[in-house]
C-alpha cells in the first residue's frame, strides 16, 4: 500500500482516547512522577508524525488544564486536531505508571471520560474520509459501549470510503470482560486491513500460542498485514505472498511504555510511504526500541532523523 497520487488529506488519522500521564522515575525512594502525556492511540499518532506521517487524531477531551496541554502536545507534533471535541460536562483521562521488579503497572483514572462519551454523531466524517489509513485500538472500543459504537461507526465511515483499517489489539481485562473483548476483537479483525497484535493479547484472545499460527489466524480473518509484537523476541510481519522474522534491535531499556504504540505508528507510517513490508517491519522494530530508552510514553519517542541513523549503525 504504497504512497500513491490521490486526494487524501491525511495519511492516518487516529481514533481513541488521550490520556496525561504521570510516570514514576525512581527519584526520592520513588515518589517522583514525571507528567507527560499517553493514550496509546495518541502515542500512535505522534509516532507516526514523527516519522513524516500526515496525522489527524478524533477524540473527545474535557474543558480543563489537562485537555488544554494535549492540545498544546499536538500542535508541537504537527498533529492535527480539528476531529478532536471539547466537552464541557467531562473531564481529561489520567493515569499513573509505577515500576518494580516485574515491569511497569498502569493505574488509570478514566471512567466517564470525555473521550469515553464521544458518539457517533460526534464524528468529523469528512476528516476521517479524507485519510489513507483509520487507525484504532482495542482500547478504543473497551472505555465504553459507546466508544465502541462510535469505534464501528468510524470503521465503516472509512472503509466506504475506500481508507485502510489499521487496529492494535491492546487489550485492557479491566475495561472489559475477556469474553466481550474477545468478541468485538475478533470481529473488528475482519474487518481492517492492518492487524497489530501484541503477543500476550493474541493469545489471550484466541488461544493459539503459537506465532506464525498466530498470524495465520490473522490473516484468515481477512487483514491484508500482520505485524505481530513479540516484545524482546522482535516481530514477525507478513501478507499472503511474505512473511518476514524481525529482530528485535538492541538497545537498553528503561521504561516500555507506549513501545508497542510507536512500532504500530512507524510501521503504518513507512507503509503508507511506500516502504516494502519487510523494510517498515525494521524501522518499526528500531523505532520501538529507542522509544525505550527513556521514562514515557511520549518524550522518547524517536525522531525519523535517529531511527535511520540507527538502522545505518546496524547494518553490516
């Protein structure tokens, strides 16, 4: 799905909700949080700008100082944020990050969320039939019933109007039950063309442990491109005609928060450029390595400018 003369607007334009962040950094017996920002959907969009995407982002946000900095966030990342609505009687999600021993855990506070009241009347269609590519996740359709329907309203705005549909399965056990999420993934896979699954997701999903199975069962369903996050263990990236085994790059990691959100919007960014599906397999592996290398969601994201030097330091 290469780049291709046409009147698209944007490249991608992404759906859910966007969060502040408050990421413990270990300072003062770990009472320091550093503020930043997240929302994997959000994560999604910046990664994606930052690699020279044209992004959008739809969403809902509430009329405080926290929706105020998202704004402010965007703008900065060339993000755009027309589709995204002011409501007035919500508030702004946020959550926290603390880390130990076992990785990092998330406390969120988000139930009744501006984004989580978004419906489907509320959606910029023209914006969302302006893209190449919808991008949403599985939390994207959990933070509510009706944030699920605007999610499947979305879908079928882009779709009619001939976009690709790009989901990351994401999934939340404390958004939703396993059952229910088990089924709207399975249906919202059908239908998109770009599956991103995360390992452990996958799995607890369909019950197939197995990787290439795992992308096979993808692919069945009817995406068009797997890339399937194994975390340490790299990814594998595949259509019907290939399928490529992608390394994970080295690197040292502090903190993986929002790594799988930056390989999602690199991989759809490149491509949407154009790049061959094993070249934006790479660069999203590379991206999503650097992305670990410093305390958030957001601030570590790489730039295009360090993920190519990077891929240069790597090559043989």
């Amino acid at each position: 799905m290469g780049a291709s003369e046409d009147n698209s607007v944007f490249d991608i334009v992404s759906f859910g909700e966007p969060m502040v962040e408050f990421n413990q950094t270990g300072e003062h017996g770990g009472r320091v949080y550093l503020q930043g920002f997240g929302g994997d959907s959000s994560n999604f969009a910046i990664a994606a700008a930052r690699q020279g995407a044209r992004v959008a982002y739809v969403s809902a946000l509430g009329d405080d100082p926290y929706g105020r900095l998202l704004r402010e966030l965007w703008a900065r990342e060339g993000v755009d944020h027309r589709g995204v609505v002011t409501d007035a009687a919500a508030f702004t999600a946020i959550y926290f990050v603390t880390h130990d021993g076992g990785g990092h855990q998330f406390h969120f506070f988000r139930a009744g969320s501006a984004a989580s009241r978004l419906r489907p009347h509320d959606l910029p269609r023209a914006l969302i039939e302006s893209a190449k590519v919808l991008h949403l996740s599985g939390i994207s359709l959990a933070i509510s019933p009706q944030a699920c329907d605007t999610g499947y309203a979305a879908i079928e705005i882009a779709r009619a109007a001939g976009a690709k549909v790009s989901f990351d399965t994401n999934l939340r056990l404390k958004l939703w039950p396993v059952d229910r999420a088990r089924a709207v993934m399975s249906d919202v896979l059908r239908r998109c063309h770009i599956a991103l699954p995360s390992y452990d997701d996958i799995v607890a999903i369909t019950g197939i442990g197995e990787p290439d199975a795992i992308v096979d069962h993808c692919l069945a369903l009817g995406a068009e491109v797997v890339a399937l996050k194994l975390g340490e263990q790299g990814a594998i990236v595949a259509s019907a005609a290939e399928r490529h085994r992608i390394a994970a790059h080295p690197c040292k990691p502090v903190d993986a928060t929002g790594a799988g959100d930056t390989f999602g919007g690199a991989f759809v960014a490149r491509l949407v450029a154009g790049d061959t599906l094993r070249d934006a397999g790479c660069y999203a592996a590379t991206a999503a390595a650097l992305s670990t290398e410093g305390y958030g969601a957001v601030e570590p994201i790489p730039h295009a400018d360090a993920v190519r030097a990077a891929l240069r330091a790597a090559s043989p």
